[in-house]
C-alpha cells in the first residue's frame, strides 16, 4: 500500500503557503492548506490535512487514506459536522454512524478521503439546530422546521469541498453519499464523478422518521416504504465488523 511521502507533504505546504486564487462557487471560496500530520485511528492509519478558507475562516479538515495526489476514481465522503451525534452519539439522526462507517470503509482501502466540514446542522449552526429539535419536539419534521427558523432545508454549500479536492491534485472520485445535491453541486463545481457508492445506515426507533423525511423532502436516495428505486438503493448498509471483501461486494 502505497501512502502519502514527506516530499509529497512538503510540496503541498509551500504550494499553498501563499496560494490565492478566483475561487470556487458564487461566494469565490478559495483554500489552503495549512498543516499535515499523520493520523492513527481506530478506524486505520490516516493524514488529516487542516485547510484555510477565505469565506468564513472555519476550519476544514482532509482525512487521508494511501496516496490519493493526482489518483483517480478516488473514494471521498463529504461529512457534514454533526456536534449532537459525532460526539455525543445522538440518536435522533444517523451522522455518527455516517462518519464512522465511511472510516471504517476507506481504512480498509489502498487510498481514499473523508471531507470533514464545519457545516452543522445541515449549515444553520449548533444553536438553530437545537431550535430546529425543540420545533421537531412539537410535532415538525426537519424540513419543516428549518424552513420555520427562515431556512431552507438544506443550508450547506460544497464550494469549500470542491476546492479541496483540488487542493489534493484529486483527479476524479466515487462519491460516498445518498444525497443527489452533492453530487450536481460537485459537478457544478468542476469536480470529476465517476461512480457513486451508496451509504445507507440501518435506522434506530428516533431517528427513522428524520430519514424518511431527507428521502421525502429532500430526494436523499433511501427508501423505507418499497416505494419504485433504483436498483442500487437495495444495497444492504456497511455496518460494524465488515472486511474490505465484505464493503467491496455490496457495490459488485
């Protein structure tokens, strides 16, 4: 297995020690790199590449797996931060499980990437988020909530993303998602689709209702009901304890 190199490390950071550019989306969004260090995880052995951006100065992070600079057909999961249930394990969405299953998935892989982006809440932040629950508490599903707050149902904006992949010479991906918005909005920004892996989570008893809603509401590509889908939304979720054989067989 092949993995990241100092030299590799050290080009990119004075590449993008002053890197300015036109920007990526309609906000002009442009990045840099920052800092780079090895990580070791329960999930594998990554990188995690921390990133500057001009729109906000949140701060973004690559998870690495392998050599992915100038690769193609590179698996990328773009993880939206989720402080309720990447951290505190909330069961009322199924973020924590996202997370851990698409680290689990590219730990197993020669190469791979996990986007971790600062966009609670589906993008209204931690405390409109909360709002949000307390509106949900009363009898609203998600959309209907955000859209009560003065939102639209879905906040986030993957410019910062695109330009990201950028950033890490990325050629082409196979996008980690069920959710067709990130998909056209990669594609929007000039990022190279080739193949999409589904990423369906077994639901629990509280947060059931949130996934059929993303499905309703929102076209996220799952299905509860045996409603009409494409024939790869039967595919059975990653969970706990799969091998890399076992992942790889679900997408054949």
């Amino acid at each position: 297995m092949t993995t990241i190199t100092h030299e590799q490390i050290q080009y990119l950071l004075d590449e993008n020690c002053c890197h300015e550019c036109e920007g990526v989306g309609k906000d002009k969004v442009c990045v840099r790199i920052e800092a780079i260090a090895e990580l070791p995880s329960r999930f594998g052995d990554f990188h995690i590449i921390a990133f500057w951006n001009n729109r906000d100065g949140k701060e973004h992070v690559a998870i690495i797996k392998g050599d992915v600079l100038g690769a193609e057909d590179v698996p990328v999961r773009l993880h939206s931060e989720c402080l309720t249930g990447d951290v505190i394990g909330s069961l009322r969405c199924d973020c924590r499980d996202q997370l851990e299953a698409a680290l689990r998935m590219i730990g197993q892989m020669d190469r791979g990437i996990v986007l971790y982006l600062r966009q609670e809440g589906r993008g209204i932040g931690l405390t409109n988020k909360i709002r949000a629950y307390s509106l949900q508490d009363q009898g609203l599903d998600t959309v209907e909530a955000n859209l009560a707050l003065g939102f639209r149902d879905d906040e986030r904006d993957y410019a910062v993303a695109a330009h990201m992949l950028m950033s890490l010479k990325v050629k082409s991906i196979k996008l980690i998602t069920n959710n067709p918005k990130k998909i056209q909005q990669l594609t929007d920004h000039g990022i190279e689709i080739s193949d999409r892996i589904p990423h369906i989570m077994e639901p629990n008893e509280h947060n059931l209702f949130y996934l059929e809603t993303k499905a309703a509401k929102s076209g996220h590509m799952i299905d509860f009901r045996g409603k009409e889908h494409f024939v790869e939304q039967d595919d059975r979720p990653i969970v706990k304890g799969m091998t890399e054989h076992q992942i790889k067989a679900l997408y054949e």
